[in-house]
C-alpha cells in the first residue's frame, strides 16, 4: 500500500484556505477605502473636511491597501510552492507591506487606541482577532521573501524518488 505524500509546512488545505479568505478581505478593505458609503471613506473624508492635510492618511490607507494587493502575490507563492523571481523582489515587498501597514491604518490605529483608553481588557480582546488573522500572512511572506532558498532547495517529501 502505497503512503499518502508528505506536504511540506504552507502547502496544507489549511493554508490555502486562509490565503483564498485573506485575499478576499483585502480586495474588500480597498473597495470599502473607495466606496462612499463605506466608514473607512466617510472617517477620511470627515477629516479631511477638517483639515485638507489629513488627505495623507487618506494617500497612506490606499497606498497600503494596494501594497497589501501586491503582497499577496508571494503569499500565494508560498502556499504553492511555487519559485519565481528573485528573492530581492519579494524582500521589498515584505518591508514597503511592514512600513505600509504601520503608516496607512490610521483608523484601526484610532479605534484601538479609543477602545484601549475606554476599556483595556476590551481593546486587547479586539486585538487578538486581529492579530491572529495578520499573523500567518506576515510568516508567509517573511519565509518567501527571507528564506526563499531554504525553502526550495530541500526536495519535495513526497516527490523524492524511492532509494535502491
């Protein structure tokens, strides 16, 4: 009887689940950035009616978002397996999306921040989920950009040919 073969870590159902639902919400986070009627355009808007400079964090929110887009490329990658282009490429992908993602969510930031004020316990609580959903995107895209080679200079478990 012949063994099931062996995937390597990322190339699980799992993992291409969480890559297809990640890449979903991220093509929703840009559409609700442009959407009027969506809060993330109305809190931006809202500001800038305020003060014209806070346009910039309207300019980093969507230069994040479309940052993000880009970086869903070797996430993808990564859960296939697939190698393509250098690994410089995907180096500067990974750190436009760390300081992309630090500079352009002003609103998330906002309301962390006010519910970490308003009730501490409430606003750990709301960054858990967050987190927990961030994380496996963050490890993909670290291992695909930083240990490329690693990853696909071992064979395959389950393509290695039989031993004689």
């Amino acid at each position: 009887m012949q063994q099931p073969a062996q995937t390597r870590p990322g190339t699980g159902w799992a993992w291409k689940v969480y890559a297809a639902v990640f890449a979903v919400s991220i093509i929703a986070y840009l559409a609700s950035l442009l959407s009027p009627y969506s809060f993330l355009y109305i809190y931006y808007h809202v500001l800038i009616a305020f003060n014209d400079r806070y346009s910039t964090l309207y300019i980093l929110a969507i230069i994040s978002s479309v940052v993000n887009i880009l970086n869903l490329v070797p996430l993808f990658l990564y859960v296939f397996r697939i190698s393509w282009q250098p690994a410089l490429i995907w180096r500067v992908l990974f750190i436009l999306r760390v300081a992309s993602d630090l500079a352009g969510h002003s609103y998330e930031f906002k309301t962390i921040q006010s519910m970490l004020l308003t009730d501490f316990l409430l606003g750990l609580v709301a960054l858990f989920p967050l987190g927990s959903f961030l994380i496996p995107s963050y490890i993909a895209g670290f291992k695909y950009a930083f240990m490329h080679t690693e990853i696909f200079s071992q064979p395959h478990p389950g393509k290695q040919k039989p031993s004689r």
